[in-house]
C-alpha cells in the first residue's frame, strides 16, 4: 500500500522526524522528494510504501491534536486523485533510473 503527503516546507523537518521516529512507520519505505523536482507545486512529498497500517499510521501522525481541544493541525496532507497518481509515477520512475545506475556502477 501506498500513500503519498504533501509537506509545507517549514513543516519538513518536523515531519520527517515524527515519521521517522515511529517504530511502525520508520520500517515503512520512506521517499522525500522536493515538489518542484515533479511538478509546480511548494513543499516536498513523501512517499509511504508500506502495510495498511504502516501507511495509516502516518496519516495520523502529521495530524496534531491540541491538549485544550483547539482544531487539529494537518503538518502534511494526503494526496490522491490524479495528481497522487502522476507523482507516485514520477517518484518510481526516478527511483528505477536510479538503479539502473547502480546496475552499470556494480554490474
């Protein structure tokens, strides 16, 4: 399963960390991208490839819950639809360039 996040980008650190951070979701496949690098959009991806609950659990990590019961604040949101598709694409594409490149380094 998969499910990829938008990340504001003073939000990255702070994200990368809760996620990798988590016993569950840190053994997930974790790929950042930077937005730009895949289409025109600010901030950076993250794609989770992992189990179900892998994936759901860091859904619910970027999502802050206040101790004073103000409004929950979304540190990354899911994207799905046609532009989660085209970016996941994107991501996997490069990721094979990449080591097809290995491939002529070690081969």
């Amino acid at each position: 399963m998969e499910t990829l996040l938008l990340i504001e980008t003073k939000d990255l650190n702070k994200v990368r960390d809760i996620l990798l951070k988590d016993e569950a979701v840190s053994r997930a496949s974790l790929t950042f991208k930077e937005a730009k690098s895949l289409n025109e959009k600010e901030g950076y991806y993250c794609l989770v490839s992992g189990s179900e609950e892998q994936c759901k659990r860091a859904l619910e990590l970027v999502k802050i819950k206040p101790e004073e019961g103000g409004e929950t604040i979304e540190l990354a949101k899911e994207v799905e639809d046609k532009e989660g598709e085209e970016v996941v694409k994107k991501i996997k594409e490069e990721e094979d360039k990449a080591m097809e490149g290995f491939g002529g380094i070690f081969g």
